[in-house]
C-alpha cells in the first residue's frame, strides 16, 4: 500500500482510536469529577467497567463504547472495499444499530440517522443534524485508505462519512480538520509540525483554525483544567479543541495522554479516541501499550480488518 513506516503509523492511529475509547468506557459521560474519583477511590486507570446503571451498562471492560462500534463496522467496511462505501457502510450500521438486540447506546446522530433511512431508505448521505463526536471518532480508516488521493478525493470521501450521519457544518468542518491534521502524521510529520500545517491549511475552516490556535495558548494548564475551561461537552466546539490540547500537552507519552483525557470526564471516550488516533499516529506502533490491545474485546477483528486494509 505504501512505505513500512506508513504502514506503521497508519496501524497505530487505527490501534490509538479503539484504545482511546475502550479506555473510557466505565467513566465515559461522568461529568461531577469529584463523583468520578469517589468511584473510583483507588485512582482511573483506564478500562474500567461500567457500572450496571451506566449508559455502558450491559458492556465490560475492554469492550466499545457506541462510538467503537460504529468506528469496527466502518473499519471492516473500509477494508473489505478498499475505499469509503457509504452504502456498504450503512447497511453494515443498519444492520447492527437498528437490531432490537443492540446493546450500544444510540447517540443523536445515530438515532437521526436511523429515523431519516427509515423516511428516505437506501439515502446514505441523509444524517442527523448533529454537531457532537461521531464521525471524528470513526474517520482514521477513511483517512488511511484515501491518504494516496488527491485533495478533492481524499476531501470527498471524508465529507461523504460525515455526511452519512452528520449533516451539519461545524461537524462537516471538524472532519476536514481532523482528516488533514491526521494525513499529515500518517507521512511522518511532527505532531507540532503537523498542527501548525492543519491550522494554515486552506482546507481548514477559519473556525478549525481558531481551535487549533485555542488548544495552544492554553498549553500552560493540565488537561483536567483544559478541559474544563475548553467544557467537558459532546458538542465539537468543547471537545475538539479539548482534544487537541490533551494531545499536544503529552504529545511525547501516549498512555499518559489518554488517562489524563479519561480523568477530565465527560465525553471522555470521544476526546479519547481523538486524541489516540493522533498520537498513534505520530509515534507509530512503537508508542502503542501492548498489554491496552490485549485488553480489547475486539482485538482480532481490529488486526485482521487492519492488515487487509494496509496489505
């Protein structure tokens, strides 16, 4: 497909998005940071089990949240197809969301989705009005897989998965932001090297850019405070720009930036995702806990659907 070192880093941003979240499972959407640590009194460690009221609830350690599902179907989709597919896509998500026997949780933009196919069957361009995580957290393999196009493809199959359960600016914006952020890591540029790029990029919204600007002067504070001041949120506007500056702060320490990101709480498993796929692919599989990817449920079906992908 490409280079070793591509290959490398393309495997790691895949690995970092599915551990980022996994990690977050159990203290995902716990907002009061004081009732998260009284949970958990022995410290967050990452992978921790959610509680039978949880959101998570009927899940264990080293499962998904919502957002993994969805982020495994389109791996596979991306892998079996060798590109973006928003119709095998959307049947595959269909086929898993729309079970009565799911037991992941149905955000905003899944629920719409669902309702707006069963109006307008067989429409994979027709999400939700939504402007939360849910495309971000899923992208990584549409980015490898479109990384060789030109602009306007590579641009085109980014706007097409977030088309398919986005149909919303600020969620169109982030993608390209986020895309372009991660095509730059995947050929061996630096994380700084990688944001200043993004945020001068034309194809970078004015808005994106100032995200990118506001995640770097607030360097000076932790993660925990960064996110609270940025807000602990879904909403892209909160988390994107949280994300960010989780991910420059320890863009040296890829275990410690994921914890840090799941101690701020909230919509920790989103920013996590992020912020793991970024640092994955900064630093390559080098830089990847092997003992977080045993710790994953669906392990095996992440590296057979990878190793297609980059074969």
């Amino acid at each position: 497909m490409n280079s070793s070192g591509f290959i490398d880093r393309a495997a790691a941003a895949i690995w970092g998005q599915f551990i980022g979240d996994a990690a977050a499972l159990g203290t995902h959407w716990i907002y009061d940071l004081e009732a998260l640590n009284s949970r958990h009194p022995d410290g967050i460690h990452g992978f921790e089990s959610p509680a039978p009221d949880h959101y998570h609830g009927a899940k264990q350690s080293g499962d998904q949240t919502h957002y993994g599902d969805a982020a495994l179907l389109i791996l596979e989709s991306v892998a079996e197809r060798g590109q973006f597919d928003e119709v095998d896509f959307g049947q595959r998500f269909v086929a898993f969301f729309a079970d009565p026997a799911c037991q992941s949780y149905k955000d905003k933009a899944t629920r719409g989705t669902l309702e707006n196919l069963a109006t307008r069957p067989g429409d994979f361009q027709n999400g939700a009005d939504d402007d939360q995580l849910a495309t971000v957290t899923r992208l990584a393999p549409v980015v490898v897989a479109h990384q060789p196009d030109g602009d306007e493809g590579f641009f085109d199959a980014v706007r097409r998965a977030t088309l398919f359960a986005q149909q919303n600016a600020i969620a169109l914006s982030c993608t390209a932001a986020h895309a372009e952020l991660l095509r730059s890591l995947l050929m061996g540029v630096t994380l700084p090297e990688a944001f200043e790029h993004a945020r001068r990029s034309p194809d970078v919204s004015c808005d994106m850019a100032d995200y990118f600007e506001a995640a770097h002067t607030q360097l000076q504070l932790d993660v925990v405070a960064a996110t609270e001041f940025f807000g602990q949120s879904c909403p892209l506007r909160q988390s994107f720009p949280a994300a960010l500056h989780a991910a420059l702060k320890h863009a040296d320490d890829f275990q410690h930036a994921i914890l840090q990101t799941v101690r701020a709480g909230g919509d920790n498993a989103g920013r996590a995702a992020l912020v793991g796929t970024w640092l994955g692919a900064a630093g390559g599989m080098a830089v990847i806990p092997e003992a977080w990817q045993q710790k994953l449920t669906a392990r095996d079906r992440i590296a057979a659907a990878i190793q297609r992908l980059t074969a």
